[in-house]
C-alpha cells in the first residue's frame, strides 16, 4: 500500500473520544473532591504603638515601663530553701528538708523516707527489701525547719489539715481554752477554741502552707498593685516538678491566678 492511500484511510476514520470521555467524568469528580483550597482571611490588627510594632517607624530604644505600682511578687525555690521576694525585699527564707512517700504497688504499704539527693538509687520496700519504683512516690513533704536543717519546726492543724494561725498570721504551736485562732483558708475561718485536745494536732510546719499564709498576708497587703494577682516561680534545674506543682497550686489558692516559670541561672 503506497503511503498516500495510507493517509487518505486515516483521513477518512474519526476518532472516537467515548473512552476518553468517561475516564474524564469518573476522573474530574474525583480530582474536585480530594483537592484542598486555600483561604485567605484579612484581619485588621491595631498593634500598640511605641513598642517597635509600627513599620512607619523606627525605635532605637525599648520602651519604658512603669514599674512604679508594681509588686513583682517572686517565688524562689532550690533543693533546701524557699524565699518569696518582691521588688522592694525579700521576706526570710523557708529552709526544709524533704520526705518522700510511697505506696507499695504490690502489698499497698505506705511509709514515709528522708529525701537523700546523694542516693545513686530510690528507697527500698521496708518489710521485702525491694526497690521501689518512681511511679510508687505518691507525695512529697517539704517541713519547715532551722537553717542548720535539723530541728523541724511545728504548728498546729485543724483535723482537716487547716494550718492555725494568729491575727497575725503567726504559726501558732499552742492555743489554751477561749483563745481565737484562724484556719489558714481563704478568706481565714476564725475560730474560738473549746476543746485543744479535741480540735487540734501539732505536726511539722508544711513550707506549702507556710507560703500560702505568707502570700495571703502579701495579697491583702497590695492588693492595689497592678500586678496584685500575678506571681512568677523560679527554679534551679534540679528542683522536681512535683514542688512547682504545689507552689502553684499554693498561689493559686492565696488569689495569684496569673503565673509564670523561670529557671535560676547557675
């Protein structure tokens, strides 16, 4: 078949676009639904000015800030001491030491051990001799004590763990028949003692509270600040998360809802 007659028989057939046709229809509807789009929203930000967010403008120096009115209310805390600070001093320290209780995961025994940071490993089950496990810690005690880390000090608790204080917020260790004391919660509950035996126990001073009835004393002292409900904590490195934990809850519960974590620098 010589070449012109080859084209002139494909010029004389169509093609036929059927199949094409229903690939592109069952192909399209599938494209159009796994395609992802994307939006474009517009939101109109007026950035405060002075403070570098202006492109118009250039600012060689941060701005000032009024610290005049405010507190800075600082909670420091290392592995034996807690200070709470504020921009005009600091009060005295909290020195503790620190004990640690664990509930057995197989026979449920509970018991309370010294904290030692210098143990290569946990403590072991007192009647099986076994190592216990970090999950089987189940709370950790910080009590007040003197700055040689030796003689606990002591204060009196409600039987519902209610830290007793003075008017004047001062630990009290002793309450006689008719003397009005106040349960560290907040606001205080005031109470006429009737019964001492009765209604109180006198047990290590817990450095939580302590905090607590000193942040309360703070809180109603400037409570007019600007920064009156905010409180930063700081940490060294090696501090457990568990004490921060309960340092925030302890401020939260004195009204310092708004709190911030800093780390100590070595």
């Amino acid at each position: 078949m010589s070449r012109e007659s080859k084209k002139k028989k494909w010029d004389d057939q169509e093609m036929d676009f059927k199949t094409f046709m229903s690939l592109m229809v069952v192909l399209i509807p599938l494209l159009l639904l796994s395609a992802e789009f994307a939006k474009i929203a517009i939101i109109d930000i007026k950035l405060p000015e002075g403070r570098g967010s202006q492109t118009m403008q250039k600012v060689k120096k941060p701005p000032k800030q009024d610290d005049e009115n405010k507190l800075l209310l600082t909670t420091i805390i290392t592995d034996s001491v807690l200070t709470l600070g504020a921009k005009n001093g600091f009060l005295p320290s909290l020195f503790y030491q620190e004990f640690h209780r664990y509930i057995a995961k197989d026979d449920q025994h509970d018991f309370t051990v010294k904290y030692d940071p210098s143990a290569a490993e946990l403590p072991r089950h007192p009647k099986t001799g076994r190592l216990m496990e970090i999950y089987e810690r189940y709370d950790i005690f910080l009590y007040s004590c003197d700055e040689t880390y030796t003689d606990i000090h002591k204060c009196l608790y409600t039987k519902f763990g209610e830290m007793i204080t003075d008017a004047n917020s001062i630990a009290r260790t002793n309450v006689g028949v008719g003397d009005t004391v106040y349960a560290l919660t907040n606001p205080r509950r005031m109470i006429i003692v009737t019964d001492p035996a009765e209604e109180f126990e006198l047990k290590p001073l817990s450095v939580y509270d302590e905090l607590k009835n000193r942040l309360m004393k703070v809180k109603e002292r400037f409570k007019d600040a600007d920064d009156a409900d905010n409180i930063i904590i700081a940490a060294e490195n090696q501090v457990m998360y568990d004490k921060i934990i309960q340092i925030m809850d302890a401020a939260r519960s004195a009204d310092f809802p708004n709190i911030s974590i800093a780390k100590l620098r070595g």
